[in-house]
C-alpha cells in the first residue's frame, strides 16, 4: 500500500503550536531535504525532536516559529493513497 504526505502534497495546513512560547509554527519542508549531499544547510540533527512521533509511516518536516526562531521536527502521518 502506498502512502501520500498531506503537508508535500498541500492537502493540508500545518496546526501546530510552539512548545515553547505557543505560537504557530510555519512548515520549512522535509527534513531529508536539510541533510541531503548537496544540501546548503546544517545537518537536521541540530533540530531538537519536541513533535517527533513514532508512527509506522509518515514524512517528518522542520517547522519554526517566528516568534522565537526555534525549529523543531514535526512528524506528519501519512495518508493512504487513492
């Protein structure tokens, strides 16, 4: 069975709050896309894990918050394809 990412797909806005202050956080793409060989920036392990979850399939993407320029990763479960 394969699966889709609602947040890469747009099918779906990101709803989740700062851990730290409560504000929105803003989806900054997929995490893989942050460490890949040629990728311009640091390697996603400097993002701490705070929306991190444990699910059998799922896209995990860095999010911020503008309010207090923190990032973190945000797993997002996957749907099912049609």
């Amino acid at each position: 069975m394969s699966y889709i990412c609602p947040l890469c797909n747009g099918m779906a806005n990101l709803s989740a709050t700062c851990p730290d202050c409560g504000h929105g956080l803003e989806n900054a793409g997929k995490k893989e896309d942050y460490a890949g060989p040629y990728s311009p920036y640091g390697s996603a392990d400097q993002y701490t894990s705070a929306y991190s979850a444990q699910a059998p399939s799922g896209c995990e993407h860095v999010v911020m918050c503008s309010h207090c320029h923190e990032a973190y990763i945000y797993h997002v479960n996957a749907w099912k394809a049609p």
